[in-house]
C-alpha cells in the first residue's frame, strides 16, 4: 500500500488547525510547512564504479513533503521548548517507478538554550514507510541529538548524531543504523541562506550473511526568500558508498531544486 500525497497533505493540515487551536493560549505556536522539489541522480541503482560506470542508470524525481510543527516554551524565560511535529513525504520517479516511495513521520522533543551562543536539541521519532516493493516496506523509530554554535549573526556550525532502527517486512531488508554530521550555515544576504554539510552513515543489515554499508556525503544547499512565506531551493549532493563486500563501492550526484512554503 502506498500513501496518497494529496489526502496526506489534507489530514496534515487538518491536523495543523487542530494544534492552531490548541495554541491559543500561553505562547504555543503551530506552524505548516509544504514543499516540492525536483532532483536528478545520475545513479539511482547503485551500480559500482569498476570495472565500468556503464551500468549505472540515471533518473529524476518528484518529491513532495507538508508538515504540521506544534512548539510552546515550558518556562518563563523561554529558553526551554517542548516541539512536537508530524509530516509526510512522497517520492515519484519518472522512469524507474519501482522507486518510488512514502513515509509518514512523528516526532517530538526538546530544545534547549545552553548559553547566548549555544543551543542543543534532543528528538525521538517514529515512522512508517511505504514502497513498490512490498518486502520493502517498513516501520521503526530513531532519535536524533544537535547541539549548534552561533559564530556571528550570520554564520553558525552545527553537530548532528542519530540514531534509526527500520523494520522491513522481509528481515534481508531490516536495519540498524547511525549516522553523524556536521553543518556550516551562512546567510550572505538578508533573505538568502547557504548551507554546506558532511554526513557519515553506517547501516547494519539483518540479513542471513552480515552485510554492512557506508555512506559519506558532501552537500551545499541554497534558499532564497521569494516573499513572505515562500522559499525557492537548490542543492547538490555528493555520495561516496561502499559496503562489506568487495565490488560495490559507487559514487552518485545528486542535483535538486524545489519551492517551499512556511506558515
């Protein structure tokens, strides 16, 4: 079974009014986000490298995503906020549709104010995905750490660590995983924000024979504020993956660009 992109933006923004009015009092707010983003991998089945890149296919793809985030301080001072949020994301590709896929996410947690120039997060998630593949399709949960640095009002770093356990319905495909990272954001212009980031990832498969994969990343994003609520974006992304076995080391390059919306 597949989600619906349209019907699961619906419920999310049913379920945004809900919160709205559950935020009336106090300082509690709720904000909705939407967003549509186009991308091409110029190597979607992740074919190795060696001996030839010959087999390595190229596609593109939709995404589509909308979230509900509910947020209210728990002390005076505000710098203590409880978030709570739930989204949904649906991926089309245009040739390789066996690809395709879509998950519903709900997540809360903690955001903390540690000192003027430092901030930290604590979050736990669960969710459920869904694919073309049935064996594919899974639910799990993770948890995810952040504590980030103010440099100067337009430049910041931050520090990630996370945590994800996947149960597929064929146990070949379940996993456990972590994955750490670090982010550098800089806002060059008032309306206009430039993020590089690093990623390293392992995951544990529990398949019959031990199967492990690496995944590093090296990606810059650019967002530049069209008007009040709306947000056109653009990235590219560079994979490095190997696993276990020999022979199946890959790159990939991924370029994307999408429009996003905040209330």
């Amino acid at each position: 079974m597949r989600f619906n992109p349209l019907l699961t933006a619906i419920s999310t923004s049913i379920l945004a009014g809900a919160l709205a009015v559950l935020a009336g009092p106090a300082q509690a707010e709720v904000t909705f986000n939407a967003g549509a983003r186009v991308s091409h991998d110029n190597n979607v089945n992740g074919s190795p490298d060696t001996p030839t890149k010959a087999n390595q296919l190229s596609d593109s793809y939709l995404t589509l995503n909308t979230s509900a985030v509910y947020y209210t301080p728990l002390d005076a001072a505000q710098t203590r906020y409880f978030i709570g949020q739930i989204g949904a994301m649906s991926s089309a590709y245009n040739t390789y549709n066996n690809l395709d896929s879509s998950m519903l996410v709900a997540s809360a947690g903690l955001w903390q104010q540690l000192s003027p120039a430092w901030t930290g997060q604590i979050t736990g998630r669960s969710f459920s995905r869904n694919t073309r593949q049935s064996t594919r399709d899974s639910n799990g949960y993770g948890g995810t750490m952040e504590i980030k640095r103010q440099l100067s009002e337009t430049v910041w770093v931050k520090v990630v660590a996370d945590y994800e356990d996947n149960a597929a319905n064929l146990t070949t495909y379940s996993y456990t995983g972590n994955t750490w990272g670090m982010n550098l954001g800089y806002m060059p212009l008032k309306d206009t924000f430039v993020n590089f980031g690093y990623s390293h990832n392992n995951r544990n498969f529990k398949s019959t024979a031990p199967f492990n994969s690496t995944s590093k990343t090296l990606f810059v994003e650019v967002s530049q504020r069209l008007a009040k609520n709306w947000y056109l974006n653009g990235g590219y992304a560079y994979g490095d993956n190997d696993s276990n076995y020999a022979g199946t080391a890959y790159t990939n390059h991924v370029l994307s660009a999408g429009l996003s919306f905040n209330y």
